[in-house]
C-alpha cells in the first residue's frame, strides 16, 4: 500500500486506498472485507473467514493527555490580561504543546492504517467496503464532556502518504 485515508465523496464516507504496482504479476486479493470505523477500536475488519479490530487504545491516551493539557494552558491563559507578556508566553506553550501531541496522534494514525492495509493485503483482501458515518455528529448529545469525543474522532484523517517508502 502507498496510501490509505477515509474521506468524504459528497454523499457518503469511502475509504479510499492506493496500491504499489506488484512487478511480478501477482494477481490482487478476491476476498471482501467490511470495515467499521470505530471510537473505542479504530477500526473492526470482518472478512469472509475472520475478524479482527485495530485497538484505539493509544490514540484514546494521547487525546486525553490533549485534553488536559488544553484545559490546564486555558485556565492559566484566561487569568492573564489578553496581549500581555504572560498570555503570550503562555499562548506560546500552549501551541507548542498541542503541536507535539498533534504530531504524535497523526503518527499513531499514519502507522495504525498502514498496519491495517498490510494486513489486509497478506489476507488477499481485494475489496473494502466501509460503514456510512453520514451525521453521526449530528445526531449525539451526551454532553459537552461526553460529546468531546465523536468531535475528536479521526474517522476522516489520512493515513500513508504517496511519498512513504512501502
């Protein structure tokens, strides 16, 4: 695989998937897996003999560690005068922060899918078919705590780029 990502079509989401030329000759998988996109499991994969998940459990800790940091670099931000030496300072590490754990959830991602396409390529999987996330933002309201995170899900982020070396 060169490149994996999950992305809108105008109607539905599909997931939409790039593969290496096999020099070979080797023919492509004929086997179909379903795949559901999930919050807790990244994403379960059900093929015609077996299923397995893709465990979320990481990305869950680094979102909560963003939360944290993000509500604790808030609260000291917002009793600082706006446009002051502190607030800027303070903003400064906030971004800088948030940056890093960004950087670490989009690796997480990156090696996740890439994981989960190798795998489905030594199944001899040819076809995917993704679950329909249509409104699924739309249609919760647990709470602004709860409600945190669907909002946070990466259900739409890409995985590998063209330029990575598989």
């Amino acid at each position: 695989p060169k490149r994996v990502e999950i992305g809108w079509d105008g109607d539905q989401y599909e997931l939409r998937c790039q593969q290496k030329v096999e020099e070979d000759g080797e023919p492509k998988g004929s086997k179909t897996a379903g795949i559901d996109v999930g919050e807790i499991h990244l994403a379960a994969v059900y093929t015609e003999d077996e299923s397995w998940t893709v465990n979320g459990r990481e990305l869950r800790s680094l979102r909560r560690q963003q939360n944290r940091t993000k509500k604790k670099l808030d609260s000291k931000i917002d009793q600082k005068e706006y446009g002051s030496r502190k607030w800027k300072r303070l903003a400064r590490a906030k971004d800088r922060q948030l940056r890093k754990t960004r950087n670490q959830i989009k690796d997480l991602l990156h090696k996740q899918s890439t994981r989960l396409l190798k795998t489905l390529h030594e199944r001899r999987v040819g076809t995917v078919v993704v679950g329909d996330l249509t409104g699924i933002r739309e249609s919760i309201g647990y709470g602004s705590k709860a409600n945190q995170r669907p909002h946070q899900w990466a259900y739409s982020k890409s995985g590998p780029t063209a330029s990575s070396p598989e």
